[in-house]
C-alpha cells in the first residue's frame, strides 16, 4: 500500500519538472527574435513535453550553446 504513495509522489514530481521545462523552453522561444531551426515556440513547447530531457537539450543546443552563430558586435575583442 504504501508503494502506491510513492509511486503517485514520483509520478507526480516528473510530471511536474517536465512541465516546468515545457514551459521554460515555451517562454524562451517566444522571447527570441527569430525562430530557432524555423519552427515556432508551440512546436519547440510541443517537443520539449513530449521528449523532456532531449527536447531541452537539442532546444539549448540549436540556441544557447557555443556552437550557434552569434553576430558580433563592435565591443566584442
């Protein structure tokens, strides 16, 4: 009996950070000025929900890794 508490509490806590990271990646698409890889934030949200860990993380990797393109600017050395 006491399994079903715990199995409910962690069910509920992968839930709860995978929805937490939808919504982040959501919220720091719809922030950018350009869509990344050309797809809008409900589809990066979308993927991001449905592949948790590695919707992220491609998500980070297509625009906050060292590996993106950056335009410099005129104070960068």
């Amino acid at each position: 009996m006491i399994w079903k508490f715990w199995l409910t509490l962690i069910i509920l806590a992968i839930l709860s950070i995978n929805l937490y990271l939808t919504a982040a990646v959501y919220v720091d698409a719809k922030k950018q000025r350009s869509y990344v890889l050309y797809l809008p934030p409900a589809v990066w949200a979308f993927v991001s929900f449905f592949f948790p860990l590695s919707g992220f993380f491609i998500y980070w990797l297509m625009h906050h890794s060292t590996l993106v393109p950056r335009e410099k600017s005129r104070f960068d050395y």
